[in-house]
C-alpha cells in the first residue's frame, strides 16, 4: 500500500516517493529539555509515532530520527536559575521526556541525537557556510545571509512585510539584514561554562544550525520527510532549508509535514501564556495516557483540536468501552475490513476514519468474537492505542528501586515536590518509572518498542 501526505512544501496532498526503494529516512524536531513537555507538544509526537507505524505498517522500512536539544539560551537560564549544571539539568528533563513517550506507547526513534554531541559537525557546517560566502561575522556571531539563499522563504510563502518582521530575530548588532539568523554565538558572561571552541570564536550553536547537522550527520543529504508543528514552519524550518541546501547544493527534504496546535479556548497552549497541561498533570486526574492518545486520534492532525478536561474523560470511556469488544482469543484478520483501514489510514493519516471503522468492527455482528479480535489488534498496530487480550502481568521491583520508592514517598508527604521529580528521574534512568495513584505509588517497566 502506497502513502499519501500532505506536503507544506508544495501545498498537496502526494505519494511518497522515497529516495530509496521503499527505505523513509525522516527527521522530527524534538524537545529542548528544560521542564516537563506540555500535552500540546506530546501532541506532535503522536502524530510521529504514527506516521512511523502507519508506514511500517505499510510495509516501507523506517529510519527515524529525533533530535534533543539540550543547550539553547532557555535551557542556560534555568540551569543557572538551579543552581545545576546544563548536563543534570537537561538529563533529568530527557529522562521525563522519554517517560512519557512511554505511557503514550510512543515509539522509541532509531536515534535520538543531543545537540551537545554533534557540536563538531555544526563547527564544519558553519565554516563550509563561511567559506562559500553564505555567512559573515560580527561582534556577536556568525549570521547567514539570507540574500544569497535562493527562494528563501518557500517552505511558509514567506512575505517578508512589516506582519513577518516580529518573528524575524532582531539585536543591536552588525547583521546585513534584519531577517539575517544567527548561526554562531560568540560567548558572552551569561554563558558561564556553557561554551565551545571553534575556528570563527568561542561561543554556542544557534538553534536552527543544530537541527541541520543532526539531520544530515543521521540521515544524508537529501531526507524523505521532516516533521514539526506548524509553529516551526516560520523561522526555524524556513532557515534549517536555507542553510542545509547552501551547504550541500541539493534540496533538503522531499516532503514536510506540519501537525497543528492543540489549543484551549480557541489560543495555542503554550507555556508562554501559562494555559498547559503536562502528561503528569493527566495522570493526576486519574486518566490513562491511552485516552490522551485515543482523544487525539479522534481529530485529524492538520486541524486544531480544543482541549478540555470533559473531552478528555470521554476519551476515557470511549477507550475502555473500545476495549471491552477485545476477546480472550486471536483469530483470522477480516481481510476487507483490513483493506478498508489500510486505505483509509495510508490517505494523510485519517485517523477519525480510522476510528470510525473500529468501532464498525467492534459493533460488528458478523465478525466472531475471535476474528474481531484479531482485526482491531492489527488495526492498532498503526493506532498504537496498546489494545490487548493479555492482562497485566506483575513486575518484581528491585531492591535499589524499592529504596528510592521509599524515599520519594516520603518526599510527597513532606511535599517536597522537586526532591520528589529529582527521585523519579533516578528511577526513570534506571529503567523504570513510577505514576502516583492517590497516596499510592504505581511502579512499571520502562519498555521502549
């Protein structure tokens, strides 16, 4: 079965045409790892996640990357506001972040590169960039000069009016152009030990440089697909094309996609405008993670999607009831039904109708009970919902995750709530994680597929 996206570079919807045979080699923007993701940006992530499976299942081969960005000037701020270092900081809240690509039953990315490992090959992207003349120094930094770049802009139909200037980044300092981005920046005091050698000057990687050099250091040249949310189309991925095709003369990525906002009274949840909700948070109100997940399967991913707690409890029901048409035993995939999912599934990632013909399935009098089965766990492997006939086996805790169980919960009860995330981590980083239930602590596996 071939796969359909809509593709922002050029407006429509295509089949894939992969570079090669039917190998995708994809990119996604990760999280900069200095607090908790909020469920806007997990949002992003589902969408990954299933695009992945939706083309595994459609029998392509996959490499998927992903990068973590853990040094940028937010990152700096908190870590000094800390008192840690960059490194702790940004291991702890890495360690949280993959916790909770665990409960959504995200999958794992093949790699999942820091920014602080590829700074060498950002170094050389930068002097190539200087070399050819594409970039110029100043007393801050090293920019690019978006001049020299041909069709600058395509990717978000830039008009560079006085309406795009506000997102363009601005400084005191000697850059050709305004709209000009920072490539380099030289170290300053507030830096403290956060620095870098490099030929053009001591200093830190701008941001749109580090997805750049991951990118083509994991995948190549030229990649198959790159995905964010669409609030990355306009600077971030307009300048990593930019500075990657003056690098390299050939086109970046054939296909990009873009997942949209998720938003609470019509604004972007965003941390900026304090209206987020983290996963933790869910959890907190007796939900599944599976239900976040199930909630935003139910709107497609390039339409916006409101989140209310009322929504999300219905998700939670629908999700059992859904899980309660799940008999004891496996039997034969209904072919056409097969056929109709895949369809349905491979045409842009149409996972309202892909719901829709679930519960067809599940309500469905012709199906034995066992074949039903059958046909609603194939269909989750590109649902990614967890649907199973086994029930939850126990796990035995080790004594070293008993003790730092123990001291947690006695953190909780003293409400020291940073000792308390401090210790999750320690648990997380030792393959576990732990969901508080009430006074209880509820301790799984950490398994990532």
């Amino acid at each position: 079965m071939d796969v359909k996206l809509f593709n922002t570079l050029t407006g429509e919807v295509e089949k894939l045409a992969p570079l090669h045979d039917r190998e995708i080699r994809m990119y996604h923007c990760g999280p900069t790892v200095y607090d908790y993701a909020h469920i806007g940006n997990l949002r992003t992530f589902i969408t990954n996640d299933l695009l992945r499976r939706t083309l595994e299942y459609s029998n392509y081969m996959v490499k998927q990357v992903m990068n973590i960005t853990d040094i940028d000037d937010k990152i700096i701020a908190r870590s000094r506001e800390e008192g840690t270092t960059m490194g702790d900081l940004t291991r702890r809240y890495e360690n949280l972040f993959l916790a909770d690509l665990a409960h959504l039953n995200i999958k794992t990315p093949h790699a999942l590169p820091r920014a602080t490992d590829h700074v060498g090959g950002m170094v050389a992207l930068i002097e190539k960039l200087l070399r050819d003349e594409y970039a110029y120094t100043t007393p801050n930094g090293v920019y690019f000069d978006i001049k020299k770049s041909k069709g600058y802009g395509a990717l978000a139909r830039l008009d560079l009016s006085a309406e795009t200037q506000s997102r363009i980044e601005t400084d005191e300092y000697e850059k050709k152009d305004p709209r000009d981005f920072a490539l380099w920046k030289f170290w300053t005091e507030d830096d403290g030990e956060n620095v870098f050698a490099a030929s053009f000057g001591r200093g830190r990687p701008g941001w749109h440089v580090e997805c750049s050099a991951m990118a083509l250091a994991e995948l190549g040249e030229t990649l198959d697909i790159h995905t964010g949310g669409v609030d990355l189309i306009f600077p971030h991925h307009t300048n990593e094309i930019a500075q990657s095709e003056a690098a390299t003369g050939k086109l970046f990525s054939k296909l990009w996609l873009h997942e949209e906002f998720l938003t609470v009274d019509g604004q972007k949840m965003s941390k900026s405008l304090g209206n987020f909700t983290t996963l933790k948070m869910v959890i907190e109100h007796s939900i599944d993670p599976l239900a976040f997940r199930y909630w935003t399967l139910t709107a497609h991913y390039r339409s916006k999607a409101n989140f209310t707690w009322e929504a999300l409890e219905g998700a939670q029901t629908a999700l059992g009831r859904l899980k309660t048409h799940l008999g004891t035993e496996s039997g034969i995939i209904h072919a056409e039904y097969r056929a109709r999912f895949a369809e349905i599934i491979a045409n842009d990632l149409d996972t309202p109708r892909a719901l829709a013909l679930a519960w067809e399935v599940a309500k469905s009098e012709a199906l034995s009970p066992a074949d039903k089965t059958a046909t609603l766990l194939d269909f989750d492997r590109a649902l990614g919902l967890q649907l199973s006939i086994n029930e939850p086996k126990y796990i035995v805790v080790p004594p070293e995750i008993q003790t730092l169980l123990t001291a947690r919960k006695e953190a909780r009860l003293t409400k020291n709530w940073s000792r308390s995330d401090e210790l999750r981590a320690n648990i997380q980083a030792l393959g576990y994680d732990v969901i508080d239930t009430g006074e209880e602590q509820k301790v799984s596996k950490l398994i990532h597929k």
